[in-house]
C-alpha cells in the first residue's frame, strides 16, 4: 500500500519501505512514528530539514 497519511501509515502498518534521499531504499520493521524516531536518532536535527533531490545530468556536455 502507498500513502502520504501519516496517520493512516501509524495505525495500519506493520512495517515499511522507505524512500529516502539520494535514491536510498530502506526496508524498516514497525510503524511510521518508530521510523521518525530511528531517523532522528540516526540523523539528529537534519531528519527535519527537506533537501532538494539534485539529479545526474543525462548526458555529458
């Protein structure tokens, strides 16, 4: 299942496929609010900070 709502995701999933920046994929055993706390335990103040995604050029001038 895919969605935006948190207060959905906390309540209904067991565990989560997070897509995280820099084209990172992390499976995470629980729900969303212990995924918010095991990223602000592993990134500190930053987990709060968006960040602009910054793609690879397609080609090369």
């Amino acid at each position: 299942m895919i969605s935006h709502d948190r207060w959905f995701l906390d309540r209904i999933a067991t565990h989560m496929l997070a897509f995280e920046g820099d084209s990172k994929v992390r499976w995470f055993d629980g729900n969303y609010a212990e995924y918010e706390e095991y990223r602000h335990k592993e990134l500190g103040a930053e987990a709060d900070r968006p960040h602009r995604i910054r793609y690879r050029p397609l080609t090369r001038a």
